[in-house]
C-alpha cells in the first residue's frame, strides 16, 4: 500500500528542510532567544538574591533601631526616675526646711509673745505698784491717821500675807 | 454513615443532569438527522449511479501525497496550484510543472519532456517505454510497459513543509529580534512563543537529559517540536496537506533522533548496549543484539506513532464526511458533521500531544545516550 511505503523524494526533502530550518534556527533564533532568556534569568535571579539581602539588611537595621529605641526608652525610664525621685527629694527637703523655719519662727514668736507677756505683766506689777503705792499712800494718810488705825491695818495685812 | 451521604446524592443529581441533557441532545440530533433521512432515502438514485462514490479512493486521495496542490473542483475546472515535477531519469534531470498533467492522475495524460515520455498513475511517475502510449500494469501491479524514474519533486506535501519553515522563520525570527532589542519578557504573541521554547527546555530537554548536556540538543529539540506541532496544525485546515501522518516524513524525523543517539552515545552507553556489564558473559552476545534491536526500535517506534496518529485523525474525519455520501443523504450530515468537528477538536490536542511525545521521547532517548553511569 501507498501508505506505508516511505518515498525516497519526501524523505530527501524532509531531510534537507528540516537540517536546513534547524541549523538557520539555532543560529539565529535559538542561540539568542536562550540566551537573552538565560541572562534575564540570572538577572532576576540576581535581583531576587540582592532583594533578599536588602531584605536581611533592613532586618537588621530594624533590630538595631529597635535595640536603640528600647535602649534610648530605658534611658529616659531612667532619667524620669531620676527627675522624679529628685522632685520628692527637692520637695521633702523643702519641706522639712519650711517645717523647721516655721517651727523656728513659732518657736521665736512664743518666746517674744512670753518676753512681751513677761514685760508687760511685770509693767502691770509696776503699774499695779505704784497704783497700789499710790493709793496705799492715800489709804494709809487717811487710814493711818490713828494710832489704832495703822495696827489695825497692819494686823488685817500680815494676816493677809499669811494667806498668800 | 449519615453524613457521607450528602455528596454522594448531590453527586447522583449531578450526574442525572448531565444524562439528561445529553439524551435531550443525542434526541434532538437523532431526529434532525433522521426526518430527512426518510424522505432523501425514497428519492431516485440513478441520477447519481454513473459516478460511484469510492470511500478508500477518496480519504487515500485526501492523506496521500500528490503532485499538485489540490483545492476544489473536479478535472480541467478544478482549482490546484501546480507545483515543479524533478525527476532523475537514466538520462539526467527532467522538470516541469505538474499542470503539464491538466489534472490526471490516471495514466492518460503523456507528458513529452527531453525525448521522454511521462505519465502521471496515481501520483506515481513513470516514464513510458518506446511504443508505449499508456501505462499497464500486471495481476501482481507490477508495470510492465514503463519504469519508475528517481521522483524529487516539490510535492504537495514538501510545499506545506515548506510552509511550516517559513511560518516558523516569521514567528521566531520575530522572537529573536525582540531579544536583540531590549532585555525585557516580551508581550503578546512573542511571549506565547518565549513560554513555548521555555517549556521545552524545562519540562522536557532539562529532566530528560540532564543539566549538564541539554543546551546541545535544545536547537534539535525546539525545531522538531515547533515542526511537528505546527505541521500538524496546518495539517487540519481544509485542504491542507497530511505531512506529518506521511511515513516519509517520520522516517526523516525519526532518523534524525537515531543520528543524534549514534553521534552523542557515550562510552558507558555502548558499553551497556554491546557489552553488558555485571552479567554472565554467555548472556553478553544475546544481550546485545535485544540492545541493538532496542536502539532501532526506539525511533522507529516514533515514527510509527507520529504517522499513525496524524494519518488516523484524518481518516476518521475523512470516513465521518464520506458518510454521508456513502448513504447518500444529506441528512447524514446532521450526525457525521457534529461529530467530524468533535473530532477536530481532539486532533488540536492531538496536534500537539504527538509534538510533545515525539519532542519528549526524543530528549529521554538522548538522555539515556548521554548519561553518566555510576560506576558499581
């Protein structure tokens, strides 16, 4: 049969052709389309591995910047701390000064106002005294104007005396 | 068990669907077919009885190689493309163009070309002896009044190759020239062709042969696969040519690998195939020749593939329409169309399935060529 009998024309051209169509492809098509396709490999290979590396790179930066935020965040922990204990320091020293002041200037006024108590009641003595003199002067030139007066008067007072 | 018997249900409905609408089809196809079935079946067939209708002649007609390409049309109204006849005869190189023939592929028509005579006899050539007037031929066929000169013509068949080339020249040429340009993946079309090329290299040339050797059979490998795929392709247009399903064009192909086997077979390669290693010696010689059978039944066995299944896809769609005239109804058609186009579809996965296994098992030959044996 026809069919299967291969024609020593068809198979010389098919030959020919498809060695010819092979070589002029694989000069001029083959050879450049796999390597442009090839080197945009590397290339994105390349891109990818650096994109990586970028990647790790930020990474670490971001582990140093979170190392110095928590660093930086301590030290201000710690400086507020600071501040904050010298405050209560400041204000408990500040406190007691004012507290000793205002004792001393309490202490000071009660010492005046007993000095001025004393002055003034040792002037009232006086006051008291002389009044007292002075009427008793009066008193006794009018009292005392008798013999039997002024015993009286000076029974009645050392009696009184006494009672004091 | 209550829980697994929802899917299955849903499944049953589904399927159910699905049957019931195939039968609505397979119904409505039936009657459209048949209704006029009936009513052709009663007309008067002598009208029709002086031209009998030959199935075989037809489809080998169709699947053959032949002289001229053939479009439509019968006898001296029909419309083919005359392509240049090259013969080697006893007497040097004869051509012409095959309309010379006015469209005989019977005998008849004698060609007069440098003193000699020629005949056209079923797309065969050959050159009439002295006295002879038309060709004839034995009970065993053989010929008994001319003699088959070398036939190298540009046939039907080498004029669609031909086509393949230039087609695959545009397309990758046009790929090539992109890359030349500029760095980046192409678009469109070319980017169809680049992830092409890239599936040949990566699922087929790089696991089959190897990291190390591949680039050397990429060029053999992309050009046989684009060839074979788009051969085929063109091969299913309407009044295309059969290449690939023509055994002569397998053989070449087929040849090819084997070449590329020998010429690329490595030391440890031959060594396992005419010496067996780590075997009796006595079981060495036999060995050798199941290697050696092996070694050519491996490309003939692509070849045969190949031819087989392209010519098979087109026999069946060729016996699909010649239905149609064989019960002479138009009716028919209703029938054998749907399923010639159902057909048609298959061989575009076809197409390219033989492309891809004749592309493949080429690469898994090579591979096993050039593989490095570990040494035990």
């Amino acid at each position: 049969m026809d069919l299967i009998t291969p024609e020593v024309g068809l198979i010389f051209w098919q030959t020919i052709v498809f060695l010819v169509l092979m070589l002029i492809l694989a000069k001029f098509a083959w050879k450049p389309i796999l390597g442009a396709v090839r080197t945009r490999e590397e290339s994105i290979n390349e891109a990818l591995a650096s994109a990586e590396d970028a990647r790790k790179e930020m990474q670490n930066l971001k582990a140093d910047n979170e190392k110095l935020l928590q660093q930086a965040r301590a030290e201000r922990d710690e400086i507020l701390k600071e501040a904050r204990q010298l405050k209560e320091k400041m204000i408990s020293e500040a406190e007691g000064e004012a507290q000793k002041k205002a004792d001393t200037i309490v202490a000071k006024a009660k010492e005046s106002i007993e000095m001025e108590k004393r002055a003034a009641m040792a002037d009232i003595k006086n006051q008291v005294a002389t009044l007292s003199i002075e009427i008793a002067e009066k008193v006794i030139g009018k009292e005392l104007s008798t013999e039997e007066k002024q015993h009286q008067m000076i029974d009645k007072m050392l009696n009184d005396a006494t009672l004091n | 068990m209550q829980p697994n018997l929802e899917p299955i249900i849903l499944s049953r409905t589904g399927t159910m669907i699905a049957h019931k609408s195939l039968k609505i089809i397979v119904t409505f196809t039936l009657a459209l077919a048949l209704l006029p079935f009936n009513a052709f079946a009663k007309a008067d067939p002598q009208a029709e009885e002086s031209k009998e209708f030959n199935p075989t002649d037809m489809i080998m007609h169709h699947i053959g190689d032949s002289h001229g390409w053939h479009f439509f049309g019968e006898g001296d109204s029909s419309f083919t493309l005359p392509l240049p006849v090259i013969l080697f005869t006893d007497h040097g190189m004869v051509t012409f163009m095959s309309s010379e023939f006015h469209h005989d592929t019977e005998g008849q028509y004698v060609v007069e070309k440098d003193g000699m005579r020629f005949v056209n006899y079923h797309e065969d050539i050959y050159k009439l002896d002295a006295g002879a007037e038309s060709v004839a031929f034995d009970e065993e066929h053989n010929v008994l009044n001319a003699s088959k000169p070398w036939d190298f013509s540009i046939t039907k068949n080498v004029a669609a190759m031909l086509l393949t080339v230039i087609l695959m020249l545009i397309f990758f040429f046009g790929l090539a020239g992109h890359h030349k340009k500029n760095k980046n993946a192409p678009a469109g079309f070319n980017n169809i062709l680049e992830t092409l090329v890239l599936f040949v290299r990566d699922e087929i040339a790089r696991p089959q042969i190897g990291e190390k050797e591949y680039m050397k059979f990429m060029p053999f490998l992309l050009t046989v696969f684009f060839f074979i795929w788009i051969t085929n392709l063109l091969g299913l247009l309407p009044g295309a040519a059969n290449v690939t399903g023509n055994i002569a064009v397998t053989v070449s192909l087929g040849l090819f690998t084997l070449a590329l086997i020998l010429i690329n077979g490595n030391k440890d390669f031959w060594q396992h195939t005419l010496w067996m290693p780590g075997i009796p010696t006595f079981v060495k010689p036999i060995l050798a020749v199941v290697e050696v059978l092996g070694l050519i039944i491996k490309p003939v066995a692509l070849m045969i593939r190949l031819f087989a299944n392209i010519t098979a896809g087109h026999i069946i769609i060729l016996s699909l329409i010649g239905l149609i005239f064989i019960l002479e109804s138009a009716g028919v058609a209703g029938i054998s169309v749907p399923f010639a186009l159902f057909i048609t579809i298959l061989e575009l996965l076809v197409a390219f399935l033989q492309a891809f296994i004749f592309t493949m098992l080429s690469a898994l030959f090579i591979g096993m060529a050039v593989a490095e044996h570990e040494h035990h």
